[in-house]
C-alpha cells in the first residue's frame, strides 16, 4: 500500500494485493470469525478531523466486487467519506456522524435511512448531523422520538428529522458480486453516485467536511431507528468472505 492510505487489519482481517493506486485490484478479506469484532481497512482518517483531506470537490472512483450477494454477506461494508464517528478503532473518540457513501449493513442493522422499510442492504447514502440545522433539533429529541412510535405520525415527522440531518438514500440493485465502476461526486451543490455510468442517485444533501476516504469489510451491525432502537454489536462470520477494488482514484474537481 502507499502511504497514502493507513491499513486497519483486526482479529484476522487482511489487506491483500497491490497497492490502491495500481490498475491491479486489491482484497480486503475477512476470515470466518466466531466472535469478536473482526475488520480488513484501508482510510486515511489520520489525526485530529480537522485535518481530514477531503472537501466538497471531490471525485472518488473505482471497480469493486464483493464475495457475495446481500442475502449472504455478513456485517457491513463500503466505500466513500465519513467523519470516523466512533473514532479509530484503537481510540475510540466519538462525535456526529458525517458521511457520502455506498454502503452495505446486513441484518440485523437498521439505519434511518428510509422513511420506510428496513435501513439495510446495499445503498448509496448521505448523512451530516454536524449542522446548525441538526443540532437545533437536539432538544426535540425526547418528543420527536416518543411521536415516531405511531407510524402516521412517524410518517410526517420523519421527512423533516431527515432533511434537517441531510439523510438521503438510493438502494441499488446491482448484484455485489460482479463488478461494476462506482462514482461518487460530492460538491457543495450536492453528491451524485453513479453506477456502471448510470446515475444511480442524485442529492442536494452535502456534508461538510472534511472527511477521510474509507473503503472496509467488517462483522459490525448497529440499529439506530427513528422510533428511538439503538443497539450494535458484532456477528459470527461462518465464511470467508471479501471486498475486492481496483482502479481506485480520488481527485479534486469544480465544488
């Protein structure tokens, strides 16, 4: 690997192949695991988040496939630009969230994502809960979540909670184990997300930044529902199984 880029290897997670930079693809691998948090990483999330590299004017792409299908792989996995919310694995110092990304959770994760439907599978997803906007609704929290237990009032309320937490998704329904040419365009005026040159989804929602570029595999799953269920942990992998990238590049570009 450059260093450019830090590699995460936890609990027999590996990072294998060439260098990110190099035409030639690179694995991160995940062995089966009984227990404990396993995880194969690369980022560049170094030092304090002030210092993160990247802004909106940011072009990521690659080619990725992983192991399996949804209905298979096990934990969660992506690639794109968060914040480190929890932190470095090693020291962890939590803050909110920020991130543009493709991203995958599997049961039993459930994010707020959708306004309706489990938030997990395979997604392409914006997320700042950094704003004025968002922090502004923090006092309402106790109310807001009390209220969601209703669906037809979690219906109207929950747009609102949304937009004020620039939370947008798109399922994307690809199969994960074939490979396929993933763009993400993040710019003041929004993020695109392209797949095999479709526009998959398009936002006006942009995180601020900065933020590191993040590509991992791991066994985690958390729930964070609007209706105020929050758990995380870790799951068995029975398997091994993997997330393989080529071709990846990150330049700057018109914000």
């Amino acid at each position: 690997m450059t260093n450019h880029f830090r590699i995460l290897e936890m609990n027999g997670g590996a990072v294998r192949g060439e260098r990110p930079y190099s035409p030639n693809p690179f694995t991160l691998h995940l062995p089966p695991c009984a227990n404990g948090y396993t995880d194969a990483q690369i980022d560049d999330c170094v030092g304090a988040r002030r210092d993160y590299p990247w802004q909106p004017g940011t072009h990521l792409s690659l080619r990725a496939r992983f192991s399996h299908e949804a209905d298979r792989l096990v934990g969660t996995a992506g690639f794109g630009f968060w914040n480190a919310p929890f932190g470095d694995p090693s020291k962890p110092v939590p803050t909110l969230p920020q991130a543009t990304w493709f991203f995958f959770g599997s049961p039993p994760t459930d994010l707020p994502l959708a306004q309706a439907g489990p938030g997990q599978g395979w997604f392409a997803a914006t997320l700042d809960a950094t704003t004025w906007r968002a922090l502004a609704i923090a006092p309402l929290a106790p109310p807001v979540l009390l209220l969601n237990q209703f669906a037809a009032l979690r219906r109207r309320i929950w747009p609102w909670v949304q937009k004020r937490l620039q939370i947008s998704c798109q399922p994307i329904e690809e199969n994960m184990s074939d490979w396929h040419e993933y763009q993400l365009f993040w710019r003041k005026s929004g993020c695109e997300f392209w797949v095999d040159g479709r526009l998959s989804h398009h936002t006006p929602f942009c995180p601020r930044g900065p933020l590191g570029f993040v590509c991992w595999i791991d066994n985690q799953f958390m729930v964070a529902t609007a209706n105020g269920r929050f758990r995380w942990g870790t799951l068995p992998v029975a398997f091994a199984q993997f997330l393989e990238v080529e071709n990846l590049q990150i330049e700057g570009i018109e914000a």
